[in-house]
C-alpha cells in the first residue's frame, strides 16, 4: 500500500526560523525530520509533547488576556486599590 505524505505550510519569525535551523544542522538534523518526529510524538500522545503543547496553550491564553487590557487599564485598576487601601 502506498502512503501519500501530506505537507505542512507554516509562517514563522525570520529570527526563530535561523535559530531553528541552527539547532537541527548542529544535530545532523533536517527540520523536515523534527517536524515529522514531532506530528509524530503528538499524534501518540507522547506525555512531554502533550505537556508542550498544555504550555503553549496556556501561554497563548494569557497572551490574550494580556492584550485585553491596556496600560491605562492597568493604571486604573491599580489606583482603585490603592484608593481603597486609602480608605480602609
């Protein structure tokens, strides 16, 4: 039976593509090879790829919840403490 592969297209940062990259060459690695491993590991639910990706996951969370407050925001929040440490 043959296999057809299926082929990933990803955008990343000029800078963490070199980084990357450096990385797997130092391994005698191609970053096809890492990228395949890792499809892989995930797909079996490999306990520390599954980890990375909880990491990510939370990491991508509080990056928005980052971006729903401004620094006024923040700002106000701490002077409404502040005030009510005042009071109190």
């Amino acid at each position: 039976m043959i296999k057809n592969k299926k082929s990933i297209h990803i955008n990343v940062d000029p800078d963490d593509h070199a980084l990357f990259k450096i990385q797997c060459v130092k391994r005698d690695l191609s970053m096809q090879e890492v990228f395949a491993a890792f499809a892989k590991r995930v797909g079996l639910e490999s306990t520390d790829m599954i980890r990375f990706l909880d990491q990510i996951a939370n990491d991508k969370s509080v990056k928005a919840i980052k971006k729903k407050y401004t620094r006024s925001d923040v700002d106000a929040i701490f002077s409404m403490i502040e005030q009510t440490e005042e009071d109190n």
